[in-house]
C-alpha cells in the first residue's frame, strides 16, 4: 500500500516537473516540394505560433536534417522567454524573386529568446553577381539570412550563418543580446556579406566568434551603444568596423564600444573608425580597441573621416561626424601595408582625446619597414611604438 502510493506521487511529481520543464512544439509535418527536399516553411510559422503563445517555457525545435526554409518573420510579442533550437541545415531560396523584403529568417518584437544551433544556408551565389552596390549608391538591400528587429533580452548560440545574399546578421533597435559561438562563412570575394552589423541598439556583446567573409565581420552603423566584442576571430574581410558614419540625416550617437582580444587574419582592415566627407553631423565617442592580433592585415589600425568607396562623394568637403576617446592598445602582429597605422580625422572638427599605446606591427615587404600617418589629430602616446606613431603629419 506505501509503495503504491509513493509510486503515484512520483508520477504526479514528474508529470508535473515536465509540463514545467518545456512544452516542445516540433516541426514535424514537411510539405516536399519539386526538388524532393522537404519544406518546413508552413510547419515552422505554425510552431512559433503555437509556442508564442504557450506560457509554460516554449521550446520550437527543427530537428536534424536539410530543408528548405523561405522568407519568414517569427514576431512577438510572445506570452514567455521563447527557446528556438535547430539541429538542421536550413536553405534559401537562392532566386531574389522569391523574397518579398529584405530579410530571410526575422525575429520581430520579441522579449526573452534562447536561439541555439543549426546551419542557415542563404544560397547568395546568384544574388552577389546582381549586387550592384559599386555602381548605384542607392543599390537596394538584398536579403539578410538572420535578422533581429526589436528583440530585448536574447542569447543566440552555436548558430552558424553561410553564404548569405547580403549582411549575414543585423541587430536593430535590439537591447540586451548577446552572441556567442557564432559562426559565419563565405567567401572572401562574395559581396556586402557583412558577418555581423549593429546598430540602433543597446548592449550587444559578440563573443568567442569565428567570421569569414566578403565585408565587415563585425560593423557598428549609428545607435550603437555599450557593444562588446571578444574573442573574435575575422578573416578573410574587411575587420571590425565603426561606421561608416554621416551618410543620412538624424543618425543617433555611437558610444562605448569596446574589442578586446581578437584576431584579425589577412583581412583589408584590422580595426577602423569610417565616416564619410561632406557628411551630416554626428558623434562617435568611447571606442577602446586593445589586445588584438593582426596577421598580414592591410589597415591594421585605421580612423578614416573621408571614407568614400567607389568615389561617390564628394571627397573635398571634410566630415562633420565628431570623433572623442577613442583608445588603441596593445596592437600586434603583421601589416601587409607600408603604412600599419593611420589617423586620417576631418579638418573642420579634428578627432580628440585619442589614445596609442603599445603597438607593434611589422611590415616586410620591399618599401618597408612600416609607418604611421595621422592628420588632425594629436593622440596621447604611450608605451611602446613601432612604427614610430604618427611618424608622417599628413594635412
Ligand atoms: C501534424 O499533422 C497532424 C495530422 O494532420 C496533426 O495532428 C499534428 O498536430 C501536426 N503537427 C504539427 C507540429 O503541426
Ligand atoms: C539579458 O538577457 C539575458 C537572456 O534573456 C538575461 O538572462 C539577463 O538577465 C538579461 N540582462 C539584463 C541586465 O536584463
Ligand atoms: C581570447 O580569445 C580566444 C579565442 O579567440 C580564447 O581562446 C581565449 O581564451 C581568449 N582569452 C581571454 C583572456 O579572454
Ligand atoms: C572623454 O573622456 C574624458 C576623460 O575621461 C571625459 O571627461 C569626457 O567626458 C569624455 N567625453 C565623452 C564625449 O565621452
């Protein structure tokens, strides 16, 4: 008689501790399309409907396997913290036609996620021969494979991003996320396929993450502040970038950016600061570079106030972006340019409270050994130097 009902106790107990534990919403009814791999675009929205609306800690799950995923937008507000675990490698459509916006998977409006896993294929090959972003300044954006709008309070994990037809992942109007164990892959001659880019959002932290790209690993764009990143390995790209900055009006302040410990591996840029001339105004400030290793990088170290790729600005008319306390220490390794370390700010307002310390960048080929530009701009200098800092005044 005891037994029987300790038994029965036990039943209750973990019948209960497991409706409380997760309430797993599976995808699980796959509609096969003409190229016989299964399509789990209807299966998913019903899943994230059902688990947003679940309270008792909703877990969506895509189990192992390779399916074929078109444009979604999984938006909140959800009624808990919502768990979205993948196992499986998803594919884009690779045509453009077949998106109607600008993203592919889009979290919306959502406070309290947990992502976790899986590969998301965007299939960009085509699309990156119709980018015609180097011609047409107002080129149109193509669609992103991960986008985060409005997501509070997020982790985002072990997640793996490939060849996606524009930036890989975009953080916007975002506060509290952070990223971590993220990996991103294409090739380093794919175009626009930016790894990471933040802005209008409060604390974001990139950590322990691997990018290889055809742009920024990492690009900071206006509103972006207290963003981490740690522990980042990029390359091939074009590094870590503030900016570039002063293109629209009304751009909102970047301030607290802080890279630490990072590796930076035969990209085009190691850490650089972008905004462009003839610009609106705006202000960047509290940006602290340190610990960070470039291999046969081409800019290591780079504050460029006339950035204007494909000359299509007006390049005499010198930014209005305002640039303050902005430090780079501990900066070591190999340049693959003569000049390792340039500080090109705007004539009309020169940068201020800049900070170099401890920098040593070798650079071997035939017209070395490296040197330092600066212009407008009188940093604080410290520790050790080579190349010798600002060893060139450029006006
Ligand atoms: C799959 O389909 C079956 C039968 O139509 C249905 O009972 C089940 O709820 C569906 N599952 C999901 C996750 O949509
Ligand atoms: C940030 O979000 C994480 C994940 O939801 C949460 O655990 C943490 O408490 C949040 N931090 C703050 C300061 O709200
Ligand atoms: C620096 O980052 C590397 C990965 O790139 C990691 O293995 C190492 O533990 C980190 N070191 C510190 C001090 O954070
Ligand atoms: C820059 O740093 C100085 C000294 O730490 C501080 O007084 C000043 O307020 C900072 N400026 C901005 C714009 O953060």
């Amino acid at each position: 008689m005891a037994i029987k009902s300790y038994v029965g106790a036990l039943l209750l107990l973990l019948s209960f501790s497991s409706t409380i534990k997760a309430q797993v919403f599976q995808i699980e009814n796959y509609s096969v399309t003409g190229g016989g791999i299964p399509d789990i675009t209807q299966s998913l929205l019903d899943a994230w409907k059902k688990a947003c609306a679940s309270t008792t800690s909703p877990k969506v799950l895509i189990p192992g396997g390779t399916f074929t995923l078109s444009e979604v937008v999984l938006e909140g507000p959800c009624k808990a913290h919502v768990e979205f675990e993948v196992h499986a490698r998803l594919l884009a459509p690779p045509e453009l036609s077949r998106f109607k916006t600008d993203g592919w998977v889009v979290f919306h409006n959502i406070d309290g996620l947990t992502m976790l896993g899986g590969t998301f294929d965007g299939q960009g090959k085509m699309a990156w021969a119709q980018n015609d972003c180097i011609k047409n300044k107002n080129c149109r954006m193509l669609p992103m494979n991960l986008r985060f709008n409005v997501v509070s309070n997020a982790i985002i994990h072990d997640v793996t991003s490939v060849d996606s037809k524009y930036f890989h992942v975009t953080v916007l109007g975002c506060k509290n996320v952070t990223l971590q164990h993220f990996h991103v892959n294409a090739p380093g001659n794919s175009v626009n396929t930016d790894g990471i880019h933040i802005g209008r959002s409060l604390g974001v932290n990139v950590l322990d993450t691997d990018i290889k790209t055809g742009d920024d690993c990492v690009s900071l764009g206006d509103g972006s502040r207290q963003v981490t990143v740690k522990g980042l390995t990029c390359g091939p790209g074009h590094g870590i970038s503030v900016g570039s900055l002063g293109k629209y009006d009304n751009e909102e302040p970047v301030s607290g950016v802080f890279v630490t410990n990072c590796t930076i591996n035969g990209a085009t840029n190691g850490v650089r600061i972008k905004t462009w001339p003839a610009s609106k105004i705006g202000i960047a400030t509290d940006m602290h570079f340190e610990d960070i290793q470039m291999n046969n990088v081409f800019n290591p170290v780079l504050i460029d106030q006339g950035y204007c790729p494909w000359n299509q600005c007006q390049a005499q008319i010198p930014s209005l972006v305002k640039i303050s306390n902005v430090s780079f220490k501990r900066i070591r390794g190999t340049s693959a340019t003569k000049v390792a370390v340039k500080i090109a700010c705007s004539k009309r307002i020169p940068c201020e409270g800049i900070e170099i310390a401890d920098i040593n960048l070798v650079y071997k080929g035939p017209d070395g050994p490296a040197t330092s530009e600066c212009s407008n701009v009188r940093p604080l200098i410290s520790g050790m130097q080579n190349p010798r800092a600002c060893a060139k005044i450029v006006s």
